[in-house]
C-alpha cells in the first residue's frame, strides 16, 4: 500500500489487515503510557483545505500515539488566501521535510492529485462527496468488535447517501468484508445509479427494520434545511428517522451508528443516542486506532520488501 | 535443513525450563508468562501448561508484541503486529518473556521498551528455546533450551504445532531457507 485513497477496490486481506492492526493498536489506546515508538521521527502534516474539527484531531492523536510529529495547515490562515496553487502548497510542505500528508479537500479527486505530485504517502480525509476511508475503517472495526466478523450482517445506510462520502467509503469496505448493505432514503437523497454499487435499495425504513444487524444514520444535512431534497426536518425524521418506536423494533443485539456530528431529535433521538447499543463514542475511540494502523502501514517499513 | 531437537528434545526442555523457574522464584507466586508473538507465544502457553502441572492450578500465560517498539522498522520487511494480552497487572510481578530464537538481541531490547511502558515489573527474565550468539547488545537468556552455535548466515527454525504442524528445530543454511 503506497497510499490511503479509497475502499473502493481494496481485497479483503487488505481490509482484514489493517482491522487487525488497528485492534493491536486499541490495546495501546488502554495503556496507562498510550504511546508506541513506532513512526518517531516522522513528520505527518494535516492538510485541511475543509474545515473538520474531529477528523483532523483523530488523525493528529494517532500519529501522535505513534510518536510521530504533527504540522497541521489550514486554508484560512495560509497563502491559499493569497492566490497560491493547491501544487505549490503541497509542495512547499513537502520541502520543509514531510513524511506523509493526510488531505482532506472539496473537490472529488484533489488527494490522487497530490498522489501524483508528491514522493510521499497521502492519505484521503475526505474528497468531496467522494470517499473518506478512515472512517470506513473505524466502522469495520466497530462492527467487527461487536459482532466478530462482518461475514453474512444486514448493515443499512440510512439518510443523504447522495452526498456522503461516508456512505461511499463504507458500502465498498463493508460489502467487501461480506456484509449486505442496504441503502435506505428517499429518492431525492439515494444516487443517481446505485446498480453500480453492490448494494440494495430501499425507500422504507420501516420495511427493513427487524432484519437489520446495524444501522448506520448519515447526519441530515439540517443547515440545508430540507428545502429541494427533503421538504421539512420533521418529516424526514417521521420517515427515516432512528426514533425510540423504530429502535423497539430492532433485533435485541442491534446497534446503531453514526458518523457524527449528530442531529438529535433529527436523524437520531435523544434516548437512541445515548443507548449503550449507539456505539457512537466507540467509533471515535477506532477512529484513533484505525488511523494508526493507516499511518503505521504507510511508514512503519515495507510490507513487500 | 538439519533438524537439532526433535519433538520430545522440545517438550523436555520446556519442562526443565518451567521447573528452573519455580526454583529460582521460590514458587510461583509473582510470575507473570510473557510470549512474543509469533513463535514466543506458542513456547510461553506450553510453559505455563507444565507449570501448571507442576503447581496444580491453571496458569495462563499472556503475549507481548514488540511490532511497534523495533529501531529497524526502515530497513527490514515488517511483520504483522501481532496482539499484546497482558491476563493482569505487571507492576511489582517477575516478567518472565519467552521467545523462540535469542540472537542480536534486538527483540528483547524492543520487548523491554514495550514493558516499560506497560507498567513496572518488579523484574524481567528471558526464557528462549534456542541460544544462537551472535548478540549486538548486552543481553542474555535466564532459561535456555539449547544453546546452538551459528554461522551469521545460518538460519535456525523452531516450529511449533500450533502455528506450522509440527514441533521441532531446525538449522538452514543461508541457501536454503
């Protein structure tokens, strides 16, 4: 693996791989001295050409956790205001002595660009409406800590699958692992052509409820305010919303997911959220873990050598 | 490929090894079984089962993985990170780490990094199946179940069942390995 890009066309092994690792590297996260010597001496930057608060903290911990150190940039504070190229940014980095640069960015594809400028290992944070595979990783993991394997689970993804990345990562890693995914939302929010993906379609929650192993809700985009794709908050949580009737209805061990920042009252209700079967935290907690094993893959010597 | 302990040339050593370390701990009061993973675990789980037969109470040992602590992580192909258990607190416990081959050293150093930042045993010792010199730190095994002279080139297998179908070592030449 030179990079981190994408689910898409990974092989099981692969996957398997890095979950293992990253449960290695979980054990680490409960020690008393959370922190291996693994990458020291490396330099990881955090390149966030898009606001995140969470996915830029979880990857500084992790490369942190593995005695890396951190640069982070941020588009507001740096030359891009002053006209400077995306190329010329990445490179200027790069000089200053850079091992590995995390990317996240607006436009679909800007990681493979800098995959193709730079000598160094990039990882995807999120591209647009694209992929954003680290958190593909910390759903498996989560998953896979809970139920063991992925093999033969019913996972539906549940909300604005059009423009999330997240869904995009996690149908490709979660299919691959042998789970069966359903896509749930009404139409305005379902992609244009999901029969290219290897995934079901539904537009009723409440039809595939009881089948369900988990539920993973996308967060409803509320600053769009329903509007063209949905036409009011409350009807939207009527129709797909993980309310306390529909969590009743779910099988005894199911559980519910979500990539945060939560909506409650919206996607997800207040009680469903802080059920012990809402394994929300505990997927913030994999995504340090999951990005160490990115990190520790990427840097930590050579697999094929 | 030369074979230099045969099944039952294993199994005695470990039992010699299991009772030297209830000798020389007075009991087994304060020990805790570390195996490195890969082929330390399998040695550390057949010590705690003749210790247990030797104290007539199950004894589980645990496994320490050092994947993460190595100084040579640039320049040799990686091995998989394998899992660290540790069945209870180390501090204040005789660590007794097992591990297949004894050779440069540098494992054992990486694995008393790994410790150090677990916790604080009250002391560490070394039990290997084969001694092979050649050591680049200064570091020795307390329990040894052959002490085998090698070339630098040579290689030296130790196979057990649970992870490669058979039990036994076994020397190569750089050649046929």
């Amino acid at each position: 693996m030179r990079h981190f890009l994408t689910t898409e066309g990974m092989d099981r092994t692969e996957l398997e791989d890095l979950l293992d690792e990253a449960d290695a590297f979980s054990e680490v996260l409960t020690r008393p001295i959370p922190k291996v010597p693994a990458l020291r001496g490396k330099t990881v930057a955090t390149m966030f050409f898009e606001p995140s608060t969470r996915t830029r903290m979880s990857f500084e911990k992790a490369a942190k956790a593995l005695s890396a150190d951190t640069m982070s940039f941020s588009p507001s504070t740096s030359s891009l205001s002053k006209g400077e190229s995306l190329k010329d940014t990445a490179l200027t980095v790069r000089a200053m002595g850079v091992d590995l640069m995390v990317v996240r960015h607006k436009e679909t594809g800007a990681p493979w660009r800098l995959a193709e400028w730079l000598d160094i290992p990039i990882v995807n944070g999120g591209d647009g409406a694209h992929q954003h595979p680290t958190q593909a990783l910390l759903d498996c993991l989560t998953i896979r800590q809970r139920f063991g394997s992925l093999d033969g689970l019913e996972i539906a993804i549940v909300g604005d699958i059009r423009h999330s990345r997240v869904a995009r990562s996690d149908i490709f890693a979660m299919a691959t692992l042998g789970a069966s995914v359903t896509l749930v939302g009404p139409r305005t929010l379902l992609p244009i052509d999901p029969e290219a993906w290897p995934v079901t379609v539904s537009h009723d929650l409440d039809a595939v409820l009881d089948r369900l192993d988990v539920v993973y809700l996308l967060r409803v985009q509320t600053e769009r305010g329903g509007g063209s794709v949905f036409p009011s908050l409350p009807e939207y949580t009527e129709r797909y919303g993980m309310t306390d009737r529909r969590f009743a209805r779910l099988k005894p061990d199911a559980i519910v997911l979500h990539p945060g920042p939560m909506n409650r009252g919206v996607e997800i209700s207040h009680d469903v959220a802080d059920h012990e079967r809402a394994l929300i935290l505990q997927q913030v907690t994999n995504g340090v873990a999951a990005r160490m094993a990115v990190l520790f893959q990427l840097l930590g010597g050579d697999h094929d050598a | 490929m030369r074979p230099v302990m045969t099944e039952d040339d294993l199994a005695r050593a470990t039992r010699r090894i299991a009772h030297e370390i209830v000798e020389r701990n007075h009991g087994l009061e304060d020990v805790l079984i570390l195996g490195i993973p890969t082929r330390g675990k399998p040695f550390a789980d057949r010590i705690a089962v003749a210790l247990s037969e030797i104290e007539g109470r199950t004894i589980v040992a645990g496994s320490l993985d050092i994947g993460m602590y190595r100084d040579d992580l640039d320049t040799r192909p990686r091995t998989r990170i394998g899992p660290t258990e540790i069945p209870e607190p180390l501090d204040g416990k005789v660590v007794i780490l097992a591990d297949d081959v004894l050779f440069t050293g540098r494992t054992i150093r990486a694995a008393l990094d790994a410790l150090a930042d677990i916790g604080r045993p009250a002391a560490v010792q070394l039990a290997v199946v084969v001694d092979r010199g050649h050591r680049q730190l200064p570091i020795r095994a307390d329990y040894v179940g052959k002490n085998i002279p090698t070339a630098a080139t040579e290689h030296v297998a130790v196979r057990f069942s649970e992870i490669d179908d058979e039990d036994g070592v076994w020397m190569m030449n750089g050649g046929d390995s």
